[in-house]
C-alpha cells in the first residue's frame, strides 16, 4: 500500500506505513497498532479520514484510492474546507505520522521476536509407567502420579478430561512424590519441588498454559471463559473476583458449552478461540448461588488454594474443543455485585481491545501484528457490553437476549478527540 507526495522539486515521493504497522477500524474509530513499540494509536475523525484515503480500510480488506492531492480534494468535499486547507491539513497528519515512525519512505525491517526453544513431544518416564494418570488439556499431556493425596488435589479439576493416548500431543508435564517430596516437572525438564497438594493444582494450570504457548508461541492467553451456545459463541472477560467464573458455571449448567474456564487461547494463524477447559474454581460465596443447578455442591470437598481462599471445583456438563472467531457473537465484562441490579451497558469496543490487552500474554510477552489482527476481528463480528449482575438468571436472560439482537442495534459513540495511548503488552 502506497502513497505518492510532491517533494521540494515537484518529483513524487512513495510514502508506506512502515513494516511494523497494521491498523484497522472498530467502531468507525480507526486504531494503529506499531508492532515494534507495543503501541495503539487512535485517530480522530480527520486523520482517519486522510488516513483511509491513502491507504485503505484494511478491517474491510480495502485498498488505497488516492495520493495525497487527491485525499486533500475528497477532504475539502466531504468536510467544507476550503483546497488549501485540506492540503495544509494532510501534509501535517503526514509529517506527525513519520515523526512517530508509523510511516516513511522507507520501511523498517520487519520485527523478528527472538528465538526461544519450543516445548516438544519429548517422551518422559511417566509416559510409559502405569503407575502415573493421564490427562490431555489443548495438547499437553499432564501426567500425575497415582497417589492419593495427589489425586485427591487434582482429580475434582482435570478428572472430567480425555486420556492422552488418543490426542496429538506437544509437550508433557508431570508431578511425582519421591522422597516425601512433591517433585513437578515442566515442558523444559525444569524440576520444582512443592510443598502441599494444594500447591499442585496452580502450578500444573501455570505449567500447562507456558507449555502450550512455547509450543505454539503465535498463541494470546487471555484472562476469560469462553463458552458456546448453539453456533455463537460468548466470551466473558474478567479478572478474579469479578464473577466470571461463577457466571460461566452457571451458563454451563443451561446448555453452554465450555471452551475455556479461565483462560482462552486465540489462534491468529487458524482465527479459532480454544481455552483450557479446566474445572469451574469456585469461591466459597457463590457456594450457595450455585446450589440450585449443581446440587452436589454442598457434599463436594472444599480446598484451600496458596492465595488463602476456599474453592471448590465444579466439573462442566459439556465442553468444546474450539469455535471460529467470527461465531463470537458477544464479549461481556461480567461484574458481581449483590448490592446492584442486572443489566448490560454497552461500551465501545475500543475500550474492549485495550481492557483485553492489558491481561493478555504469548510465549514471547509482545502482541504480534497478527495477533492485533485476529482480535480485531473477533471484536468487530459481535457485540460488546459490560454486565451488572446481581441475580444469575436474570445474567442468564440478558445474555440470551444478546443472541437475538440485530447488530445494528448496538450502541455506537460519537468520538471526535484525538488520543494516542501507549499499551504496555504483558
């Protein structure tokens, strides 16, 4: 994509974004992602103009259509400036755009993530011992030593999923007692020794997420659960505490299909969400809210996790293996609060991107412009909202509700100001 401006002497030079750069447009707000820099930038409705002009809407996969004198003339048409103006106004643009390296006349190389070994199929004593229980979570074996502490501790959070010996496998971790010692090995044969079974539970769900990034480092983990309902799929972003967890359980039990409990998996390359379908942890006072569709729930052990809260684990009554991006109908920010009322308030979906990327993370701690790309995508095939919620089925309505609505009707802001915030990518 390229676009051609007068120099001093009257000759064109070819101007391009640079490299590292890839934009696209959420919400009639066009965003710009540098690659190099870990950085969005937001344009107001102007320069996005200009910018469009020159080289295209790439979210709707168009092509630039003019040089700059031309976008100066659609400027002064489509918004009642007088030529010179316009001119003046997108000769600025241009100079603030290459003064912060998004474009130039020459790009730069491209970034190149450093290299780090990659998890692999490497055969370890607990594969070919019975004396070790097997579980295959998004193509890692976990591998856990028949002992009934340990089993104890882990079972009630992985006893729900398949064998390995029927899946494709890319690494193995596994946890052993020798010695009175809890010896847990990860994907690169380091060797950590736990104290309590308690322990095990967080760190196989931290080794299994490392070992799968490594594996496939074009990976996002997000902090979420996705689920599915029919062909759409829903995906409730939050930190701990604010009920997403709950909510998902709960969304299981009336026909929800899991894909993830507490982290999802994008895959940029295949443009599929997957997760890891561990068992729903639950904290103790949503125990009682939970009682009427998992009626088990009073009878089952309660465990003491190593941050001090007492949870208990809720096996799903359905699982799936992954869904396609663009049947991600609705992104919500699910918020507990016994005090409040249920209801959804629509927020934009550029707040959405940057509250995503603030708990999001790869093998190599850097959004890739891929990677950019697919959760653009994801974001702009569905609605996004933020639900207050005090009752779980009236949660429950207003998500069925999402599923009906046309997208048309959802909420769309009037921004006019400029901004250009810097994400740090963690």
């Amino acid at each position: 994509m390229t676009a051609y401006a007068a120099d001093r002497e009257g000759d064109e030079v070819e101007i391009t974004p640079s490299n590292d750069v890839d934009w696209f447009v959420l919400d009639s707000e066009l965003i710009i992602f540098q690659e190099r820099r870990q950085r969005l930038v937001t344009l107001d409705a102007l320069s996005s103009f200009v910018w469009q002009q020159l080289w295209g809407e790439r979210g709707k996969d168009s092509h630039p259509r003019t040089t700059i004198a031309a976008t100066a003339a659609g400027l002064a048409s489509r918004f009642g400036y007088s030529t010179s103006d316009a001119i003046l106004f997108v000769k600025k643009c241009i100079e603030q755009w290459s003064n912060a390296d998004l474009i130039g006349r020459g790009s730069p190389e491209e970034v190149i993530a450093s290299p780090r070994s990659s998890a692999c199929n490497a055969k370890t004593v607990a594969s070919v011992c019975s004396q070790f229980g097997s579980y295959w979570v998004s193509g890692i074996n976990v591998y856990i030593e028949r002992e009934h502490s340990l089993l104890a501790a882990l079972e009630p959070v992985l006893g729900h999923l398949p064998s390995t010996l029927i899946h494709k496998t890319f690494a193995e971790v596994s946890v052993k007692r020798k010695g009175g010692k809890l010896l847990a090995t990860d994907w690169s044969g380091h060797t950590t020794v736990l104290r309590y079974p308690e322990e095990v539970v967080a760190w196989v769900k931290l080794a299994t997420l490392e070992a799968i990034l490594a594996a496939r480092p074009s990976l996002i983990a997000i902090h979420a659960a996705a689920l599915s309902h029919g062909d759409d799929g829903v995906l409730l972003v939050g930190s701990s505490g604010s009920g997403k967890s709950t909510l998902a359980a709960y969304l299981n039990a009336h026909g929800y299909a899991l894909i993830g409990e507490d982290v999802v998996l994008l895959n940029p390359n295949l443009g599929t969400i997957s997760g890891l379908p561990f068992s729903f942890c639950i904290k103790e006072g949503s125990w009682t809210t939970l009682q009427r569709c998992y009626p088990c729930i009073d009878s089952m052990p309660a465990c003491t996790r190593p941050d001090g809260k007492r949870v208990k684990y809720l096996q799903p009554c359905r699982t799936r293996r992954s869904l396609p991006s663009f049947l991600l109908k609705s992104i919500v920010f699910p918020q507990y609060d016994t005090r409040g009322t249920t209801q959804l308030e629509p927020i934009t979906r550029v707040e959405a991107l940057l509250a995503i990327l603030s708990e999001a993370l790869n093998d190599q701690h850097r959004l890739t412009r891929s990677g950019f790309r697919m959760l653009c995508q994801a974001l702009s095939s569905g609605s996004v909202w933020r639900l207050h919620y005090c009752d779980l089925d009236a949660a429950l309505r207003c998500l069925e509700s999402l599923q009906t609505s046309l997208p048309e009707s959802r909420f769309k802001p009037d921004r006019s100001s400029t901004s250009s915030p810097e994400i740090r990518y963690h």
